[in-house]
C-alpha cells in the first residue's frame, strides 16, 4: 500500500506544480493583453478628444457662415428683403 501511495502522492504533486505554472503564464499572457488593450483604448481616447476639438472648430458660426457664402453664394438679406409675419 506504501509503495503504491508514494508514487501517487509525488505524480500529485508534480501534477499540481505543472498546473500552478501553467496558471501563472496564462495569467501573465492576460495582463499583456490587458496592458496592450488599455494602450489602444488611451490612443482613441486621444484620438476622439482630437475629433471632437475638429469638429467644434469646422461648426463654428463664422465657418458656418464662410462655407454659406463661398459654396452656396448665400448672403445676408438687406432690410428691405426681410418679412416679418405675424402669427
């Protein structure tokens, strides 16, 4: 009965260390990931703020207001074409 334990209890234990290992170098691989992922979000996050400080400049009033009179040869009506109508 001895011997047969033994042997049992030492592929239990090398069983267990072999697991242990492979559990730290999965664990490991993750938090590269993870570390490589929140790198990637930070870089769009950048990228989104840029975005947004783009857009908030192209809609400007004056932008606005430019790109009506060059592109679309609009221009500010004089007083005498403007109607005020009453409900």
């Amino acid at each position: 009965m001895r011997a047969l334990l033994l042997p049992l209890l030492l592929l239990a234990i090398v069983a267990t260390a072999m697991g242990a290992a492979y559990a730290k170098h999965q664990s490991r691989k993750l938090f590269i990931e993870l570390q490589a992922l929140e790198s990637e979000r930070d870089a769009m996050n950048v990228e989104w703020g840029q975005l947004q400080l783009e857009q908030s400049t192209h809609t400007t009033h004056g932008k606005v207001e430019e790109a009506a009179r060059k592109r679309l040869g609009m221009k500010i009506p004089g007083p005498q074409q403007v109607m005020i109508l009453r409900p």
